[in-house]
C-alpha cells in the first residue's frame, strides 16, 4: 500500500470513529428527549458526587467577585490548560459530573461567543482556546458528564458600574433589565446548542426577580428539551427551595426528610476561587458532608479552584484521591464510610 493509500484509509478510519461518537451524542439527546422530568431528577440524584470547578477572570484578580471590567490579557494562564488532569482528578475520587465556570460576575466568557468579544478568543486573551470545549471533551472522554455554571445578572447585585456579571455588549449601566435577559437567553442557547454533550446548566442568581421559573424551563426546554436546570437564589434565606429542576443548597444541608431533587455545594479549598491559600477540607470532613448530603435527596458538588496555571493544587488532588478510595457510593445513609 503507497503513501497516498494509507493516508486515505486513515482519514477514512478517523471520520468513521468521528460519526459512530456523533452518533452516539445524537443517540443520547434523543433519548433524554423521550423522559420525562422526574426520570431526569432520577438520573441526576443517582449520580451522588460532582466536581464544581471554579475558574474564570477572578482567579487572576486576587477576589471571588470581580468588579468592572478587566482586560481579556489578565486571563493568561502561560499555556494550554490541562483539563484532562482535571477529570483524572474527579474520577479519582469517584465523581461522575463536573460543573465549569463558565460566565461568573466578571462577564468574561470562556466559550467563544457570538454574542461577544469579552471571551478567551478575544485578541488580547492569551489562551486563544476554546476552554468550554476543552472541558467537556476531557470529562465525556472518562465516562463523566458536563454542567455549565452561568451567572445571571441579578437586580440585587447593586449599582451597575460594580459588578458587571454582563459582557460589555451588554453593560448594565446602559442597557436595561429586559435586554440583559435577552442577552442572556441567547448566551444560554448559543452553550446548548453549540454543545450537545451539556447535560446540566448551573443558574446563579436566577429567581422571579430576573425570570419566573416557568418562563425560564420553558425557554430551556425549547432549547435542548432533556437538559437539566438548577437554580441558586439570590436570596440567602430561599436557597434550597426549588425553583426550576435541581433546588441547590450553597454551604448548607437540606433539611431532614427533604423530598426535593437536590444538590449541595461545598468548598474543598478556603475559598471558591484560588487566592494562594493551601489549606482545605481534611477527607473526613468532606466524607461526613457527603454523607449528610446524600442522605437528604442531594448530590454533594465539591468545589476545587484551579490556581493561575489553571492546575488542581496539589494537596487538593491528594484529598480527592483518598475521598475515592474511602467513599462507598452504595452504601446506605446510616453505614459507615
């Protein structure tokens, strides 16, 4: 066989494998398609433990809420990320989902967005890679699934020269309530649509301030009708109160006897981004909240904050690896770990 014919037999071998994979994500969003919510609640709560991943412009600025605008240049994290480490990291402790930042208060999109040239794409922004994509093909790769954390800008966040949370194509100070859920509906379905994989969209600050819960699912669903929706609330004394699919807890348990499809949020490290601070959770401590969790209709989302390198630090990849060898994801409520 010539050069020319291998190369063709090659090519050949590639796009068959690129169609049975497409294939097989066609194949599951039709199959979501067909169930019903409940169904979907069922396979969410069944999946137990996630990983939230933290990671945007804060990370940069030294803050967990980023105020005005920054430049795309301080997103640089001096090459390419290694994702994959961070699904080796999820599967090591025996999570099955992960959640990425994908639009926190800064407004800076780690997609490249139509909608927008504040993202990783813009020309200043070193990275010049889409981050989104990175994420999802490295966590589908292990067998996990992928979920969008996005902010929404929210009334309760005050003055619009502070915290932007919208792209500057969409400025708070200049554009108003109605136009920056337009915006945001949009970004929505520009991540659905342009990443079929996406099982899940994190909502920040979503509530009946900013859209009512129907209008909200019913918007989703037009979009990507198996997809999954939570919601956090604004309102500290609300969270946990369902909303849309998932009622999210941040730092707190549901009550007992809880019957709400839930999941809570939990920090690993000190804080939710990475600010240089090394100490975090010990094993146990994270074990016992996710006893507590699950036992209460929830899954347990652990937080870890990639540092500037956009690397897990080390001490966080050995507490997950220990979680994974000590947690029994079969075991009952009341059995030991």
């Amino acid at each position: 066989m010539n050069k020319t014919s291998l190369l063709a037999v090659i090519s050949l071998l590639a796009a068959m494998v690129t169609g049975v994979a497409n294939a097989s994500a066609e194949e599951k969003v039709h199959t979501d398609r067909k169930k019903s919510v409940k169904e979907l609640q069922d396979d969410f709560r069944k999946l137990k433990f996630g990983m939230f991943i933290h990671y945007n412009m804060a990370t940069y600025k030294g803050v967990q809420w980023v105020a005005g605008y920054h430049s795309p240049a301080d997103f640089n994290p001096g090459g390419r990320i290694d994702t994959d480490a961070w699904g080796d990291a999820a599967v090591s402790a025996g999570m099955q989902y992960g959640v990425l930042t994908v639009k926190h208060v800064s407004g800076f999109c780690l997609w490249d967005s139509q909608y927008t040239t504040y993202d990783v794409m813009h020309p200043d922004c070193p990275y010049q890679q889409d981050l989104v994509a990175q994420f999802i093909e490295s966590f589908k790769r292990r067998g996990l699934k992928a979920g969008l954390y996005y902010c929404w800008r929210h009334p309760g966040f005050g003055g619009p020269g502070k915290y932007k949370v919208l792209p500057p194509e969409c400025d708070p100070a200049t554009h108003s309530l109605e136009e920056q859920n337009e915006f945001q509906k949009k970004q929505i379905a520009e991540l659905l649509t342009k990443y079929p994989d996406v099982f899940y969209i994190w909502n920040d600050a979503l509530d009946p301030k900013v859209m009512p819960a129907d209008e909200a699912l019913s918007y989703f669903r037009s979009i990507r009708p198996g997809v999954l929706a939570s919601s956090n609330w604004w309102d500290w004394g609300k969270k946990g109160t369902p909303y849309v699919d998932i009622a999210v807890k941040e730092l707190r348990h549901f009550p007992e006897g809880n019957t709400a499809p839930g999941e809570t949020c939990w920090k690993l490290e000190q804080k939710w981004f990475w600010t240089g601070a090394s100490r975090s959770k010990t094993t146990g401590q994270i074990l016992a909240l996710m006893a507590t969790a699950n036992s209460r209709n929830s899954n347990f989302l652990l937080n870890v904050g990639p540092d500037r390198n956009g690397n897990i630090i080390e001490s966080s990849i050995k507490t997950l690896a220990e979680i994974g060898k000590l947690w029994d994801p079969n075991a009952t409520p009341d059995s030991p770990q």
